[in-house]
C-alpha cells in the first residue's frame, strides 16, 4: 500500500487490538489513548445505555435500526 493508492479511510478498534491501541497511543500518548476505549456493548453482545438510541438490542438485531437512522441523517 502506499500514500497515493486506495480511499485514504483507515479503519482503528484501538479497544480490541493491541497493534490498533498502539498505534492510537503513539499518536496520542497513552493518557490520551484511554478516551478512544469505547465499547457500548455488553458481555451478552447488546448494546449499552452509552448508545442510548440501541441500548438493550442485540447488536446483529440492531443492524436495521442503525441503518435506518444513519439513512436519515
């Protein structure tokens, strides 16, 4: 890959992989990495009162509601 190839988007999931939080951290420092550890979801797989829109759904029954919402944004 190189800088003038592909979308420029770059997918991070600093909270569920040590290279992601690496990453983040190098950029932010590790203080600052703490506040991109965001997981609304729960041990049972829904989602948490931090996605308050969601919260209770499982996450795979929630796809068409959160497609729904992002559409009419």
């Amino acid at each position: 890959m190189t800088t003038d190839s592909g979308t420029g988007i770059v997918h991070e999931a600093p909270a569920f992989g040590a290279d992601d939080y690496e990453l983040i951290a190098g950029v932010l420092g590790k203080d600052n990495a703490q506040a991109w550890l965001f997981d609304p979801v729960n041990e049972h797989g829904e989602f948490t009162t931090d996605a308050p829109d969601f919260a209770g759904q499982n996450v795979i029954e929630a796809n068409s509601s959160i497609i729904k919402e992002l559409k009419s944004r």
